[in-house]
C-alpha cells in the first residue's frame, strides 16, 4: 500500500532489496532523477534554473534533473556542493554524463527555479542556516528532490536549518519526515514517483508507520438491533461543566453508536436533559450501571473534574471489562500516579483502552518523555508501549500508536479543527468505534480520520464543536 511510510533507514534497505532484485542501482538514479524533472516541466514553464547538487546520491539525483531539463532546452546551471573529484559510485557516474560546466555553490542570483538536490531524507549532520537562508531568500520555487535539504526524514523537524520547497518529489514510499510537522510544511506538496522499485520489498521490511486512513467498520445488519451497534457510555462532569461530555456523547451517537448513556450525578443531569434528547441519562452508580455487559464502550476525561473523584472512577471503568477512553481529566488526574493507571490498564488483558492526549496531557502523563527530542510517532509509540493502552497523540499531524509498534500519521484535519470541544467530540467517536466492536487501534485510526474529514467537509468558516457533530 502506498499508504506506508519508510524511514530513511527502510528506504536505504528498499533501494537495496530492489537491487538484489535485479533492478541495477545506476537505473534507480536514473528513473529518480528524470521523475523530478518530468514533474518540474509539468509544473512549470521553462525558465533559468539552478540545480543545487550534493556529494552523496541526492546529488546524483540532481545530475540527472540537470541533463534532462538541459536536453529539453532549459537555461540550466548546476553548482556542487563540495570537490567533484570526490563523487563517488553511482554520482559519480551520473556526474560523467551530465557533460556541462559544474560550478560551486554559491551565489542564488538570476534562477528563475532552484532544484534542491542538496541532501536527502538521512541527513545526518545540522545543513547550514546561511546556505538555507540564501536558497529560501532567492525569489524563485524550489522543487526539492527527496526531502528539502536540512529536514530529518524521520522526525519531520530540521537539522540546524531547512530549505522549504514548494514540490518536493519523493520516491517508493513517503517518509515520516514528508507527513510530521514542521516537515509537511516545509515540503510543500509531496509528490510521491514510482521508480521501479517492486512493492515485493516490504515484505521484508515490514514497515511499522503509514498515513492514517479510512478504515471501513460493518455495517449493520438488515435484521439487527440498536444493542447491535454497542452501548457507550459517557461520564458526565459536574452541573457547570455538562458541555464536554455533552459533545462527546452526542458525537458517539451521531458516529453510529446504537445506544449513548450519560452517566452522573442527579444535579449534573438535571442540565443534560435540557440539552440531549436520543441520548439517555443515568445517575446509577457507574459500577452498577457497568454490570451491565451490554453497555461495552466508557468514555470518561471530558470535564470530569481533576482529581481522586475521577481516578476513582477511571478505575471503576477499567476494572469493568468494558472497552475504555481516557480525554482530558481522566489522564491529567493520573499525573501523579502514572504507575497505577498502567497497571489497572494490565488488569483485564485484550481489553481495548484508548488514550486522547493533547501535547499539553501527554506531557503530564508521560513526563520527561516529551524532552527526548524524538520523533512525534517514536513518542506515541513508545507512550502506549509503556501504558499498554492506543495512544492518540493529537495534534495538526495526530499519530495513533498501538503498544504492538503500529503507528499512524493523520493528514486529513484542516486547522480550523482547532476549536474549542472538538477533541470531546473525537473523544465521543473513538468511544462509537469500540462499541461496534473495531479493535482499539483500528477505532481509534477511524475515529481520528473520521473527525479530520468531518472538519474538512464543513469549510473554514465559523466551524465549533456543536456543528462539528453534524458532519460526522
């Protein structure tokens, strides 16, 4: 599937499985190199420009770039980073055919499009602010090929500095660097070239992260029943502070939950009843209302209040059997008490419980793991390993981590999703997923896309929570 992403490291042992293959590494360059400058000539109208060569296979790749655009009559210039004579391998045998001056780096003047053929995905060292300052000052587009030099393909974040690019052409397969932020914004848009590379390779590398996608969950059946499509339950905060979970219930009936059940105390769901109407409302306490196996999906976090009252109750829907979301209160509560979340987390196996941190929360709850400048899929993933529980790490660029190491990159929320009481909303979805049954890393990866595409539909325009609902 496309839908993967390599690291740098997986790409390197894509490119060497294909060779092993029998494709011969000077035809991947080669293929690579013409990709780009077909796209460039798609997208752009002939014009002076400057093709910006590394030392390494990047470099390569922008020999190739160079040839093409020249044959079919562009005014190109093409200036190398470092010593020719230093080329080595498959650069240097693309160097050879290029056939036309080579200059040093330098000046960007007179380009009317730069090709950033500088550094790929694995930098491995800070690129130089200046030589990004010049190139990004220039005036010009710049089509980067690979990643834009200066951006780690693993973390999506800049190593020093970065070039930003207005196409960046990859190839095989995307990397996380392309869908992270800052990445995403530094590549601009991603076009992803199929370089003869034969999709058998992933097979032997088994790639753990990919984009996040719709995921299709069964429909329901022509003879069944609302107790088909589960029971979720939400715990309602307290008289002045409805709202939350208010949305998050509504958002679980409106995302196909067959029953939605606001539970509280009496005075809190005197407000809910002027408010909801298909969803109900129960002041049973929650472990009598738990008994009830039919109600198979808890949601609890949204307004619920910070402290032993809501640890208190997390355990009560952990200790159910029941499948479980933890938003807001419910982590923050455990701030100070990480260890026995986690452990309650491990008391009823195969039970799918499900985390909806923002940065702010995860950061309580996984404290010191935020300082590790790792990557955003490397914490989620490394976050739900340790709890054993789906961590949603939210975000412009969510990532779903499950504790078996599979992770997802969300792509699809438009940033007028940043609005008050939209993540009680994907809260309420996550909890519909689980009560339809969808395992907790599948729910959770619906969800997610579910909410991000409901955004998108509605436009930029005046979107809260409350219309958010509407679109699910």
């Amino acid at each position: 599937m496309t839908h993967d992403l390599l690291t740098p490291e997986e790409m390197y042992r894509a490119d060497a499985l294909a060779v092993q293959a029998g494709v011969p590494s000077l035809t991947l360059m080669e293929t690579a190199g013409r990709a780009v400058a077909d796209e460039i000539v798609r997208r752009y109208g002939a014009r002076a420009t400057l093709v910006l060569c590394g030392p390494g296979n990047n470099g390569g790749d922008g020999f190739v770039v160079a040839r093409h655009l020249k044959a079919w009559g562009w005014p190109v210039r093409l200036a190398l980073l470092g010593d020719r004579a230093a080329l080595k391998g498959d650069a240097a045998a693309m160097a050879a055919r290029w056939g036309g001056p080579v200059e040093a780096v330098g000046a960007m003047a007179g380009a009317g499009l730069i090709v950033d053929a500088l550094f790929g995905a694995g930098l491995s060292r800070d690129f130089p602010e200046a030589l990004a300052g010049a190139i990004n000052r220039a005036g010009c587009p710049v089509a980067a090929v690979d990643v834009p030099s200066g951006l780690d393909g693993l973390t999506g974040q800049p190593r020093g500095a970065s070039v930003r690019a207005e196409v960046t052409v990859t190839f095989f397969r995307k990397k996380p660097g392309h869908v992270l932020l800052p990445g995403r914004e530094f590549c601009g848009e991603v076009v992803l070239a199929d370089i003869g590379i034969p999709d058998s390779v992933l097979r032997d590398i088994r790639p753990g992260n990919a984009i996040n996608c719709e995921i299709h969950h069964p429909e329901p059946a022509l003879g069944g029943h609302k107790y088909g499509c589960g029971h979720a339950v939400v715990v309602s905060g307290g008289p002045l502070n409805t709202g939350a979970s208010r949305l998050a219930a509504e958002a679980a009936l409106k995302s196909g939950a067959g029953l939605v059940t606001l539970c509280g105390r009496r005075e809190a769901l005197l407000v809910q009843a002027s408010h909801v109407t298909a969803v109900m409302l129960s002041d049973m306490d929650l472990s009598a209302l738990l008994a009830d196996r039919r109600k198979n999906a808890v949601c609890i976090g949204p307004a619920a209040g910070v402290g032993a009252g809501t640890r208190d109750l997390v355990e009560t829907v952990l200790l159910s059997g029941a499948a479980a979301v933890l938003d807001a209160d419910a982590l923050t509560s455990f701030a100070e008490e990480t260890g026995r979340l986690f452990r309650l987390i491990e008391i009823v196996p195969g039970r799918p419980v499900v985390m909806t941190p923002h940065a702010g929360e995860f950061g309580r709850v996984f404290a010191g793991l935020d300082a590790t400048g790792e990557s955003k899929l490397k914490l989620a993933r490394t976050a739900a390993e340790r709890s054993g529980a789906v961590v949603v790490l939210k975000g412009a660029d969510t990532v779903i981590a499950a504790p078996d190491g599979r992770a997802r990159v969300n792509v699809n929320a438009p940033p007028w999703l940043a609005t008050a009481g939209s993540g009680d909303v994907l809260a309420g979805v996550v909890t519909a997923m689980l009560a339809q049954d969808l395992p907790g890393f599948e729910a959770a990866c619906a969800a997610v896309w579910l909410h991000g595409e409901a955004a998108g539909r509605h436009g930029p325009r005046g979107l809260t929570a409350e219309t958010l609902i509407g679109f699910l």
